[in-house]
C-alpha cells in the first residue's frame, strides 16, 4: 500500500496512519502470541498430568502378570520421554492448525475478491503446503520413528540393567564389553536419527519450491488477470501468507515421534488386565488358604493337573518341587495374579473370586524371583 501510494495510487488511506496499523498489529502480535502459547501450555501439562496418572493407575492395574514380561527400561522410557513428548502435540499442533485454517479462510477470500480464479490458486497453495506435503511426509516417514521409540526404549532397559548388575559387571570383568554394546545401540538411534533428519531437511527444501513455484504462478496469473495495482496487492499477499502454512508442512516429521510416543502410550492403557479387580465384597481376614483340585496351563502347557494343598494359619507351610513344577504358578494363583482353569483357590474358606483385590493383596505378600534389594537403610 505504501508502494501504491508513492506511486499516486489512490488507496483512500494516508502513509502514516498505515505505519501506525503496522506499529499495533506488530504490538498486539506479540500480546496474543504470548495468549496463545500460555493457554497451549497451561493445557498441555494439564492433560500430561492426567495421562501419566492414567497411565501409572494402568500399570498398577496390569501388575503383575501383565508387566512381568517387559522391560523396566521400556515403561521407565515410556512414563517419561514418551509422555513428554506428546506436549508436543498438545501445545505447538493443535492451535497452529486451527490458525492455518482461519488464516487460508480469510486469504482466499481477500484475494478472490480480485478475481475468483486467483482465490482457488491460493486454495491449492495452501492446500498443497499445509495438507498434501505432511501427509507425503509422514507417508515417506514410515516406521521411522516408531522404530527409533522403540530402540530408544530398548537402550533404556540395557541401560538401567547394566547399572543394577554394575558389581557383577565388574566382578567378571565385562565392563568393556557392555560398553561396546551401550555403544552399538546409541550407533543405531543415531543412524535412525540421521534419517529422521534428512527426511526433515528434505521435507523443508520441497515445501521451500513449491511456495516459490505458487508465488511465480500467482504472479504470472495476476498480470494476466488483473491491473498493475491487482497484480501487486495479490501477489505480496500470497507471498506473505505462506507462514502458517509452513508451520503445518514441518509438522510431519514431528509428529512421526509424537504418534509414535502416543502409541506406545495407548498400549499400555488399552491393555486388560488378566485378571480384573474386584470390589464391593465383605471383607475378610485370613484363617488360612487352601488349593482344591487345581487345574492351569500355561498356553497348551500343563503346569498344575488336579493339585490340592492346605496352608493352615500360623504355620509355616514349604513347597518343594523341580523347576518348572508350578511353584511360583501356585502362589501366583493364590495372589489372583492369575485365574484357575479349573478346580478353585480359596483364603479363609472363601474363593479368590469372591474377595475383594485390595483385601486379598492385605492379607498376602509375595516376594518375586526377581527381587531387588537396596544397599542402603531404607
């Protein structure tokens, strides 16, 4: 406009008064720039918070059976990074979208005001840079990140082992070998980090010509649609619209890791237990346990055929058996960790079934195989 009027084009508004719009929309930019990011935030840790309760309440609840298979580094990886990084999607995705939306709304309609086919090329600019390019992006991307989650998890676990056994680890003299191990997989984060990367840097150069070839084709169009004045007005405001847009373009890289993170996240929060809690019972107290006539396998695998045992109150009650026998299976049942196939589990004369979890688990501890005890006073 300021061309325009230097140019003695009559615009119906004087240089100062649009120096003097530019001076407050500059200010107020900044004052709902800070709006917008505070309100993105303020969600986003607010529904981070409720997640990593959700998802803690879910191991909870998957505990024992369910977590017993996976490792520690891998829902330590999880309850941390993973959760972290769906911030992300909370705070810089959501309103970044709704903007380039009601920004190409508004731009279409300015510039098809000059002539209706110059609107429908800012259409399929905007289109192009904010839809068509993540997609092809995120497309491209693949497994790509999902599977740099997942190693990323898997150094996590190596990690956290190697300092749990770090006294055998030296007392065998292995520390060079677990080293070259730890590095080996930080090589192969690294490589997958290296491609995530040039995917990213590849997606900037495309996003890059395709606005200048939608610039060019604004230009070229306007001239041969409109005045001198038209052209210039429609072409600098295609030309300067393109930023939230491109916001969107550089999303599908990002987001590959965030959807792979809220993945791993679902999961775990959509994976049932083996065995449900159960509430609204009776309480009891313990007057003994007993197994009668129990039958369990594990898959087609026969571990408990037909087995009954008494466990009197105050006594001291030994299982003895080869490994594999169904030791460690028994007490699990007696836990309700699992259920019986067939035949019944019972505290105090009562089945398992019929006790409230949070009352059974009262009445009995379980030391697992894999325990971990501290050096220290606790």
């Amino acid at each position: 406009y300021a061309i325009l009027d230097v140019l003695d084009f009559n615009i119906g508004i004087n240089l100062s008064t649009i120096f003097i719009i530019i001076l407050l929309c500059a200010l107020f930019r900044g004052v709902f720039r800070y709006i917008e990011q505070s309100c993105n935030h303020y969600i986003a840790f607010k529904l981070l918070a409720l997640l990593r309760d959700k998802v803690f309440s879910s191991l909870r609840r998957l505990a024992f059976v369910k977590l017993q298979d996976k490792q520690a580094g891998q829902l330590v990886s999880l309850v941390t990074n993973d959760i972290e990084l769906l911030e992300v999607f909370y705070a810089h995705t959501i309103s970044p979208i709704c903007i380039a939306f009601l920004f190409t709304v508004v731009m279409v309609c300015f510039i098809g005001s000059y002539h209706p086919a110059l609107g429908l090329l800012a259409l399929a600019a905007y289109g192009t840079v904010g839809i068509l390019i993540p997609l092809l992006t995120a497309k491209l991307s693949g497994d790509s990140a999902m599977h740099f989650r997942t190693k990323s998890g898997k150094l996590s676990a190596y990690v956290l082992d190697s300092l749990r056994g770090l006294p055998e680890t030296i007392q065998y003299g292995q520390g060079q070998a677990r080293m070259d191990a730890m590095n080996a997989q930080t090589d192969a984060i690294a490589k997958e980090g290296e491609q995530m990367k040039r995917t990213e840097g590849r997606n900037t150069a495309v996003t890059g010509t395709v606005i200048l070839m939608f610039d060019l084709a604004m230009l070229f169009a306007s001239a041969a649609l409109l005045d001198f004045e038209g052209c210039l007005i429609t072409t600098l405001a295609m030309m300067s619209s393109f930023g939230p847009v491109t916001a969107l373009a550089a999303l599908g890289a990002t987001l590959q890791s965030t959807l792979a993170a809220g993945n791993r996240v679902l999961d775990i929060l959509e994976e049932r237990p083996v065995a449900e809690d159960i509430t609204g019972k009776e309480p009891i107290s313990f007057h003994g346990a007993a197994a009668k006539q129990v039958t369990f396998a594990y898959d087609n695998e026969t571990i408990l055929n037909d087995f009954s045992i008494d466990i009197p109150e105050g006594k001291v009650t030994g299982i003895i058996g080869r490994s594999g026998s169904g030791k460690s299976t028994l007490l699990k049942l007696l836990m309700r960790f699992w259920k019986v196939q067939q035949g019944e589990v019972a505290v105090s004369g009562r089945s398992v079934e019929e006790i409230n979890t949070e009352n059974l688990r009262q009445m009995e501890s379980f030391v697992t195989q894999q325990t971990h005890l501290f050096h220290d006073s606790i």
